[in-house]
C-alpha cells in the first residue's frame, strides 16, 4: 500500500505512488480530465484524473465530487511549476469517505458573503484558505511566545480561571456560580504569578481571560488569551525591555517560518521586517502634548481611547512604548514613580498601522503599607486580596511583568481588520455561538 502523506510533505515524495487524505476544496474539468482541489489541513494539491487512465468508477467519482466531500486520493506525485505548491498528484485510485449531497450543498460558495452569516457558519468558514492561514500565524505566535520564555529560564505556570476578586477592576467582571458561593472568570493571571515569580524567579501563564465589557470595537473581545511573565527583582525598564524583545523575536519567527500564510493574507511583510529593537520610546507627558498638536481633545490625566492610540503610533513603523501614565488611570497594584508618584511606573506597547495596544504592564508595588492603602481606596474587598498583601510581608522584593494580548498580536501580524479572525471562535458582545 503506498504510505500516507501530508500534503505539507508532498516535495519528499516526488515521483512517488502516494494516498493523500482530505476534503475536496474546488473542482473543475476539461471534459476528458477533472482537475479536483484537495486540502488536507496541512495544504492544497492539485489532483489529476485522465479518463483513459482510471476506471470508469473512479473518473464518475471524480466528476461528481462536491465541495468538501471527504475523500482518499491515489496516485503518483508530479512535480508542476504551475501547480499551487509546485506539486499535482495524477490520481489513479479514489475513495469517497462521505459524499456532500448536490440538495444539500455546502452553503459557504466561492461568491461573496456578509460577514453575519460567516460568523454564523463559523465552524465551517474555518476551512477556508484565508482563516487556516490566519490559524497557523496564530499558532507560530503562541509557539514563539514560548520558545521566548522557555529559553530564557522562566517556568510555566498555570493560574485559576474561577478567581475571588477583581484584578483589573469590578467593572468588567463575568460573576459565576460556585457551589453555594460565587467567582469571577479570571481578568489575569498577575496576581498569582506575582506569588510564582518569588518562587522560582521568572515565570510565565498563557490561558484564557475573561473581560465583561461592553464594547463593540474591532479590538475588543469577551473572551482572549493572554501571556503574561512576571520577574523578581525587576523594574520597569526590565519589563520594557522583556517586552521589546519578545515582540521582536515574534515577528521574525513569523517571518521565518509564516510568509506563505502571510502571502495567502496579502499582508505587506515589508512593514514587519521593520520591526526590530530597538523600538520608540514616549512618557504619557510626551504622549499628551503630540495628540494636542494632533487636535485630540485629551487632557493630562485621562486615559487613551483607541484613536488616540491611533495617532500615537501613525507616525511610528514600529511598534511604540508609552511609559509613566497618571496613576489614576491604572491598576492598584501598580508602583508609584518615586520622583513623581502622581505616575505610575507603568508602559502600554502601541502596534504600528493603528491596531492599539498589545502589551500593558509595569512594575508592582512592593510596599505592604501602601498596597493596602491602594485595596482600600479601590473598595476591594480585603478577605480575598489577604494573600496577595502576604506577598509584601514575607520577602518582598521589586517586580514587573506585563500580559501581552494574543488576539491583537495576530491581528496586527496579519493585518486584519478586525479581532473576530483572529480566534477560531470568538466571543463578543452579541455573540456566543457557535
């Protein structure tokens, strides 16, 4: 029997007999040859079935192939310049696992689409070349993210997703049920790697965060994940620079290892290639005065919306770092700057090309006195925050960290309008399914 192969690995096979196993993804013919389409996951090939080459069972099966039937293929291996991947497979053998009935047709077709009824059809759109493309960026960012850490000495630890308060604010909480009490869906895991990084050092958490604001902006999702390091004996400058380096190292394993993806998303990897260290630098002061002289009606004290953002970074091809914003529109937990502790010794990382913030963080207050002033001032409640407060009790030391948003990283990468591509199923203000 010849081997099974996947269609990424088809060049290994060049000339040789083969079974590709798939979904048929177009079709067309030339009377006495059909040309059928098969993607397996991995890619596409180009089949070819010659009516005087096969039986008559296999060329009646090949004609009548209907989009997203599922099949095995036979054959032999060409190598054709023309071809997409610069294979075609002339097949010789054809198995039809389950036939997609012509009454009832797969309902996503070549024609246009409103994006209403791609999102309803969500679990079958995910075929489609753009959005595998997109999940095989996204996966090469996670892995990236990774291998940055894992290289770099930090240990992976997994936070609670049921939390009993508030990390981010009380505003923004999805409240669950928890037996005869209730939780929250975590906002972050920060907190809890505030406790891991004074065990082992440097750590790490990727998981899912849950924020329950109502908003409707192509940034915004109820549900994404994030990646969040935390370092012992660090400061902001540190965190800064954790964070340039891995966004830089990001894009150029994307870029190393993506750019048929990205090919496939007709994003212009010239502006990626730019973004290497090291990367612009404003304090929040800077920040205010160049969107004034923009026509922004911000004033010093209040917090950035997304078009502020925007025209912070149009003037940048990098990404763009904007440090020491008012301490009131902050965390609790963040440190006050000692020379200004009207500011926070914080820093947001603005995507070039308008796609906002992907990184925020800083460093964390490590005062115990003034922790506690800080729960109080936020009517936290203090009987679940007890054992963050220990935290400042028992060897306190300088710390920083920062969570960086994977949904906006994919979609800046990618160049995507909006975040909803970016997952393979999103949860936003009006929609829950599928």
């Amino acid at each position: 029997m010849p081997p099974v192969v996947e269609i990424r690995n088809i060049a290994q096979f060049a000339g040789q007999e083969v079974v590709i196993q798939g979904w048929l993804y177009n079709l067309r013919s030339s009377g006495k040859i059909v040309f059928p389409l098969i993607r397996d996951g991995s890619g596409i090939i180009q089949g070819v079935v010659v009516k005087s080459a096969v039986s008559p069972q296999v060329f009646e099966h090949a004609r009548g192939l209907t989009q997203e039937s599922s099949l095995r293929a036979a054959g032999k291996v060409r190598a054709d310049a023309r071809a997409p991947g610069g294979f075609e497979l002339d097949i010789t053998g054809l198995e039809i696992v389950q036939y997609v009935p012509i009454e009832r047709p797969y309902p996503i077709t070549p024609k246009d689409h409103g994006i209403e009824f791609l999102m309803d059809h969500r679990h079958l759109w995910l075929r489609s070349s753009r959005q595998r493309a997109i999940l095989g960026v996204r996966h090469e960012i996670i892995k990236a993210c990774r291998d940055y850490f894992d290289d770099r000495g930090f240990t992976l630890v997994d936070t609670p997703i049921f939390t009993p308060a508030a990390c981010e604010g009380t505003t923004t909480l999805f409240e669950v049920g928890y037996f005869e009490d209730k939780a929250y869906l975590t906002q972050s895991g920060q907190l809890y790697n505030e406790a891991t990084a004074a065990a082992v050092g440097k750590t790490y958490c990727f998981g899912p965060t849950f924020r329950a604001e109502k908003s409707k902006t192509r940034r915004h999702l109820t549900e994404f994940w994030m990646i969040e390091p935390e370092v012992a004996f660090a400061h902001l400058d540190d965190a800064m620079a954790l964070g340039e380096g891995l966004v830089a190292f990001v894009v150029e394993r994307v870029l190393a290892k993506r750019r048929s993806e990205l090919k496939v998303l007709e994003r212009d990897v010239a502006k990626l290639e730019k973004v290497v260290p090291p990367f612009p630098r404003l304090s929040y002061d800077e920040a205010v005065k160049i969107l004034q002289g923009k026509g922004s009606e911000i004033q010093w004290g209040g917090d950035f919306g997304g078009t502020d953002e925007t025209l912070l970074s149009e003037g940048f091809e990098k990404p763009l770092l904007v440090h020491r914003y008012p301490s009131q529109v902050k965390a609790f937990y963040m440190a006050p700057d000692p020379a200004r502790p009207e500011v926070a010794l914080c820093v947001d990382m603005l995507a070039p090309q308008g796609y906002g913030e992907i990184i925020g963080g800083g460093e964390r207050i490590a005062d115990e006195k003034l922790l506690v002033e800080r729960i109080e001032k936020e009517k936290l409640p203090p009987e679940t925050l007890g054992w963050y407060v220990d935290l400042r009790r028992y060897g306190s030391v300088p710390h920083s960290g920062f969570g960086m948003g994977i949904e906006r990283v994919v979609a800046w990468i990618c160049g995507l309008e909006h975040v909803r591509e970016t997952i393979p199923f999103p949860r936003m203000l009006y929609r829950l399914t599928p």
